[in-house]
C-alpha cells in the first residue's frame, strides 16, 4: 500500500523547500528528503491533513537525522502539527525553528471557529496576538493559551 503522503522538493539560493501534502503515517518514506543535501530545510507542512502515532515516530527519526547536518524550519504548520509539537519529545528537535503557523480563533461574526495564520513574532509571552475579520470585529483565540502555545520555549 503507498502513502498518500505526497513531497514535494523544491531549492531557492539558500535553502531546499519540502512541501508535505497529504497523511504522515507508517506508509510515508522520507528516502527523497534524507539523499537531498542542504544547509536549511524548509519544511512546509500547510496541507497536511493527518499524522498518526507511526507518523510522529517516522517523523521524529527523520528530523533527527536532518538536525545533525542542516537548519531546520517549519512554515504554515496546521493545529495537528502544533497539537505533536506540544505533546512529543522531539517533534519540534532543539534547534529548528518554527516561521508560522495555524492558531484558532471563533469569528462571532460568522459563528465558526477560523484558522488563521501567525509568524512566531506575533506571539509575546505565550499570548495570542489580536486578529479581526474582515469587518474589523475582534476575533476570539479558541483555544487555552498556555497550552497552545506550550511549544514556544
């Protein structure tokens, strides 16, 4: 059976680019990452869908082995990729940094919880930033900060 993780590997003039689309799960392999060399890893994880337990252990191996030679950076993490930073040793490997990521906020406006976008500057003392919707309505961060934000050391 073969993972519907798809990988994308792309480079700019200082960094190679992945771009994950789909489940990280015990079918994902990671062989066109781990033969790609590079001084910066940008991993952009916007349209992941799902990472189950076999994921995060395949996952965790493959930073691993990355961190040891090259930068590692995460972009556009969606909240299932904060929710494993947060609750696995090692998802987020001392040293990488994270450019932004996915927060949620309830639009009262619309009665719905949105996703919005963050950079990690945006966040001060584990607070989420103020955000409004297009009618300028402050918007609701819908979650526990202190939890939440529990990956920002």
């Amino acid at each position: 059976m073969s993972s519907s993780l798809l990988i994308n590997i792309s480079n700019d003039a200082t960094s190679t680019i992945v771009t994950l689309s789909g489940r990280i799960d015990e079918d994902s392999h990671f062989d066109a990452i781990t033969s790609s060399s590079a001084d910066v890893f940008i991993f952009d994880f916007e349209n992941v869908t799902l990472i189950n337990s076999c994921g995060v252990r395949e996952w965790i191996n493959l930073v691993n082995t990355i961190i040891k030679k090259s930068k590692i950076i995460y972009r556009h993490c969606p909240q299932i990729m904060i929710e494993q930073m947060n609750m696995v040793q090692g998802f987020l490997p001392e040293g990488a940094t994270i450019e932004s990521f996915y927060a949620p906020y309830f639009d009262p406006d619309q009665d719905k919880e949105v996703k919005i976008l963050i950079s990690l500057s945006e966040v001060t003392g584990k607070k989420a930033p103020v955000k409004n919707n297009e009618k300028g309505t402050e918007l609701e961060f819908d979650a526990l900060e202190a939890q939440y934000f529990n990956f920002i050391k």
